[in-house]
C-alpha cells in the first residue's frame, strides 16, 4: 500500500502541477472576460430561471431543469463538500479554502459554458434519449479530427467515475458508519448496494427524481445545522479569514514572512478539492444537463451555473467557517510541514485529524451530543446521491464508446464496485488512515485527467459559447424593452 500511494503522490503531483492549475483557472478566467462577466452578474437571473414556469412550445428532453440541476448536484454534494473541505484544510492549510474560492468563481462561466454546450450538441441515443457532454460537443462541435480526444475523455469518465463517484463516496460512507456507530462494513456494503440498484437501473428519470428530493432536504438540514455552529462562535469569524487569507499566499501564522512552498500546497490542494467538490471544468456536470427539458442552451447555462454557487461558494465555505472557529484544529497543525507530512502519509497526529473525522470533531465541539450524528447522516446520504449521479455520468460514456448495449453491464459493475469500495473499510486498522488517503489520491489524480480533455474543448469551442450568450441576451435586452413578446425568445 505504501508503495502504490508513493506512485499515487508522484501521478497527483504530475497531474495537478503548475500547467494544470494555469489552464483551469485560465480558461475559467477567459470564460468569464469573453462573456462579459455574466456569470457573476446574472446570478439572480439564473435563479429566477430555475423556478420559471414554462410555457409554449413542449421542451425536449428527459427531466426538468431543476432535476438536472438536482442531478448534477447530487454528484457535487457530497464527500468534497464534508471530508474534501476538511482534507484541503489539514493537507494545504486554510490557505486551501481561498483558492477553492478562486475554482468556484470563475468556474461559475466554465459550468455556464458546459451547459450551453451539453444542450446545443446534444443528440438522441437508440432508447430515444436526449443525451450528450463533453464527448459529444467535443465530436460534434469540432468535428471528426478530435474524435481521440472524445474518446479520451470518455476513457478518462469511466475510469474516473468509478473513483470519484464511486469507490471514494461509497469508502467515505462505510468509513463515517463505522467509526461513529461502529456498523460492520460488510453489512453497510450489502445494504448500501441494494440502494444504489433499486436507483440507478430506473435511469435518468428515477435518479433525477431522487436527487430532487434528497438533495434540497439535507443540504437544508446541513447548513442550518453549520450555521448554529458559526453563530456560536462568531467571535473567531475574522480569525478564520485571516488565517485564509494569509495561507492563500503562503503566509505563516507567527510572521509575515511569505513560504512559496506552503503558498503552491495551498495551492493545490485547494484547486484540486475545488474541482473535485464543484466540478467545475471536470466535464461531468454537462452530461446530466443535457437531459433538461430545456430546448435553450444558453438558459440551461444559466441553471447549470447555479450549480457552482451552491456547492462551493455556499456549502464548503460553510464546511472551512464550522472548522476553523470551532478551535478542534490546533495551530501547530496549521503550518508544521513535519505535521503535513505525517498526514498525508496516513498517519493522525492527535489533535490533527483528517477529512470526516476532523469536521465531525467541529461540529461536535459547540453541538456536544448530536453534531457528529448530523455530520455522519449528512455525509453519508449526500455520498449516496453523489454514487447514482456520477452513475449516470459513467453510463453515458460507456454508452458513447460501446453504445446502449453496454449501459445494464455497466449498472451492474458499478453496483460491485459500491459493494467493493464499501468492504474495504473492513480491512482498515483503527487510527489507520492509509485507505482513505489513497482513495483521496486516486480521486484527485483522475479528475484532472478527466478535466484536460474537456477544458480543451471549451477552450476552442469559447466563440460558440459566446455567441450564443450575446444573442440570447440580446434579445432578453429587446424584450425588457418591451418591442418583443417575452415568449418569441423562449
């Protein structure tokens, strides 16, 4: 095991060095020039977007656009949201937190801009399906010469969701069952599988359904539960964003000295958490955008966007608060590279715990008695949500290299992959951190390679993106005015 996480750290340094940092908060940063900043401005217009009622013309697709929404979000809220937030924090530094705000704020136009494109190159699979992502407005809007770098997206979407969407959530479930109930893994995999059938072989439709229910409840439960806890200790609220502030650019606590090496840690480790929590740029979101019943791609945008906000801007910013003031983190493991280094290889330093563990232990300080029981239940019902959603994601590209026939062996490998994920925890020692930091290792390795293909494509596809955006708005403009009916743009 130690020899595999060597390589594991030496693929995730690779793939989340310096070029991949640059071209995702690059292209974010280009996205959102190019469109004229639409994506912070029309924030409120998107939201207004999501609850419209429509009218007219009958929509295509599959579910509505809140359930894709929903969808998208179910595989967003999850363990990055509870466990990344807290990983990125005793990993990188509270710094950490500063540039996942960094992802989130110029991913808001990268997630726009995936949305626009799911609906504009989607097409209709052999069952009669709206379906589409970046495989296909990577083989659609730039035609047949980059049908390689579908494919490797593809490749990369199988493999990837199987870690990401897969065996961390279902590992992460089984992990926070077991240390705050003591839950036989083996019998939390069996029952945890089960689950995820009797969802994801309905398809879109049953998983959307779920999501829709599940995802607004507990995020509800979570933040109301958070923000009790920061109310409680608001006095160390300008503290914690100090200690953001200056981690983001490698400032030690004690001096004003600036460390580069702690600054590119923070770096990283917020970036990669940023991605893996919002998914912003990965190219999994647009895949369950496509199925909106939404004929307008640009307005999907606007919805698909929201997604962003919610997750990153809002949820993981609530997770870094409850940790930071709650005072369950010592100083000495804010800024201790001897401390960094023996967490990441798997070991606990007492006082220095590590992903769920570690915002259990914030919640339980000022909610003595039943906030690591909020934190468990929440974790635990968002990973699920997170499993059927990146199901999904999965299927659909084993559907675009091996066509619909593929999708029920899919579903069924993906089932023994929960119950294997979930099993593993059973050959976990206790204080041993070893498996959850590998399977945090894998999980930030092949979401970059996930995001590379598609941060590409969006890059060449930008002009599309942009004229779309103008017309759109254009119009919108005319019909504020009043020269047009509203419903001639819908």
């Amino acid at each position: 095991m130690e020899t595999f996480n060597r390589w594991m750290e030496a693929l995730n340094g690779f793939v989340w060095g310096p070029p991949m940092m640059v071209l995702l908060l690059g292209v974010g940063l280009f996205l959102t020039i190019g469109l004229r900043l639409i994506s912070i401005t029309k924030i409120g217009y998107g939201f207004r977007q999501l609850f419209k009622k429509r009218s007219g013309e009958a929509e295509e697709g599959d579910v509505s656009p809140f359930a894709a929404l929903m969808t998208a979000l179910s595989s967003t809220v999850g363990t990055g949201n509870i466990a990344g937030v807290a990983a990125a924090i005793a990993i990188g530094g509270p710094g950490a937190v500063f540039w996942m705000w960094m992802t989130a704020i110029f991913g808001t136009a990268t997630k726009f801009s995936e949305g626009v494109l799911a609906v504009r190159y989607r097409e209709i699979d052999a069952n009669g399906n709206r379906v589409g992502g970046p495989m296909y407005y990577i083989k659609n809007g730039l035609g047949p010469k980059f049908t390689w770098l579908a494919v490797a997206f593809a490749l990369f979407g199988i493999v990837g969701s199987l870690s990401t969407g897969n065996a961390v959530q279902a590992n992460s479930i089984g992990d926070a069952l077991q240390s705050q109930y003591n839950f036989d893994p083996r019998i939390v995999a069996v029952v945890l599988s089960l689950l995820v059938a009797g969802v994801i072989f309905g398809g879109i439709k049953r998983i959307g359904s779920v999501a829709s229910r599940l995802v607004p409840f507990m995020a509800v439960l979570y933040i109301t539960a958070a923000l009790i806890v920061i109310g409680a200790n608001i006095s160390s609220v300008p503290a914690a964003f100090g200690l953001i502030f200056k981690g983001a650019f490698g400032m030690q606590e004690a001096g004003t000295g600036i460390t580069i090496g702690l600054m590119m840690l923070a770096m990283q480790k917020g970036v990669a958490r940023g991605l893996f929590s919002n998914e912003a740029g990965q190219g999994s979101a647009p895949i369950a955008h496509a199925a909106a019943q939404n004929n307008d791609p640009v307005n999907q945008g606007m919805i698909a966007m929201l997604g962003t906000i919610i997750d990153t801007l809002i949820i993981c910013t609530i997770t870094a608060l409850v940790i930071l003031t709650s005072g369950v983190m010592t100083a000495d493991c804010l800024a201790n590279p001897a401390i960094l280094e023996m967490l990441e290889s798997g070991a606990t330093p007492p006082g220095c715990e590590i992903g769920v563990p570690l915002t259990a232990a914030a919640f339980e300080a000022t909610l003595a008695g039943f906030g690591a029981h909020i934190v468990t239940i929440c974790l635990a019902i968002f990973a699920f949500t997170t499993i059927i959603g990146w199901s999904y994601y999965g299927e659909r590209c084993a559907a675009f290299l091996f066509k619909e026939k593929s999708i029920p062996i899919f579903r069924v490998f993906w089932v023994l992959a929960v119950f294997a994920s979930t099993f593993a925890m059973s050959f976990e020692t206790d204080g041993d951190n070893m498996v959850v930091a590998t399977f945090w290792l894998i999980a930030d390795s092949l979401t970059g390679l996930m995001a590379a293909p598609n941060l590409i494509a969006l890059i060449l596809l930008a002009p599309v993106v942009m004229k779309l955006a103008r017309e759109y708005f254009d119009k919108e403009k005319i019909a504020s005015d009043g020269l047009i009916d509203q419903d001639d743009i819908e």
